[in-house]
C-alpha cells in the first residue's frame, strides 16, 4: 500500500522532527515547501514573494515521487487549511495513495526555527483549528 503522511502544524510544533523521524534516516522523502527557501549554501532566505512559489515547488515534488511509486512520502508544512490540504488529496486520489492527515501540537513549547512571529503562528493556530475534521 502506498502511503502518503500529511503532517500538519503550526511553525515550530514539532513537523520537521516528527517527518525526519518518520523519513527512517532518509529512506523515505519528506517534502517541506521551506525546502525552497534555502540557498544553496544552506542558508534559509524566506521571502512572502516565494510562498506560492514555494507551496507548487513542494506539490510538484510530491508529484514525482508519486509518478515515481515511492511507497512512503511524508509532506511536513502548516496546511492550516482545507484549502492547502485539497492538492495533496487530490494527488493521493490520482495516484492511489492512502493518507494519513496528523496534526502536531506544539505541547513541547519550542519556538519557529524560522522565528515566525508569534502573531503569525496564533493565526495559523486559529485556521487549523477551523479546519480539523473532527470524524
């Protein structure tokens, strides 16, 4: 069965972590739309102009690692909302991938490791919240 994880989040709840620890030691991709914000040196540059940018960059890799039939793919960004949630549905129907959607909760009180401001993260907690499934 191929399986496609969905790690849902605020910034700095634990996703990364949680993906690496999934990945099995990078046997297994992990695809962050903050992927692309790094340079090539390894430096994280974000910039608001790249978001869009940065979101297809991440659903078109998940994409090939679908046309490819990796059996595991694990996709860690804040999808806050049905509406960012929806692609990657979408592609796991297309390709038949079973999902597992798992929102990671921040009870561990780390910060952003981009410091996203705590305003942004309280509105990322507020979409999230309005966009659980509860069923």
């Amino acid at each position: 069965m191929k399986k496609l994880f969905i790690l849902r989040g605020v910034s700095g709840s634990g996703k990364s972590t949680l993906a690496k620890e999934l990945s099995d030691d990078g046997r297994w991709p992990v695809c962050e739309a903050d992927q692309f914000h790094y340079t090539e040196d390894g430096v994280y540059e974000w910039k608001e102009e790249n978001i869009h940018k940065a979101h297809q960059w991440c659903r078109d890799k998940v994409e090939l690692h679908m046309q490819n039939e990796v059996e595991k793919i694990i996709v860690s960004n804040t999808t806050t909302s049905a509406k960012e949630l929806k692609p990657y549905l979408d592609l796991a129907e297309n390709y038949c991938y079973d999902v597992t959607s798992v929102v990671v909760e921040n009870y561990h009180g780390n910060e952003s490791i981009h410091d996203v401001p705590k305003f942004i993260r309280d509105r990322q907690e507020a979409r999230l919240r309005n966009s659980l499934k509860l069923q």
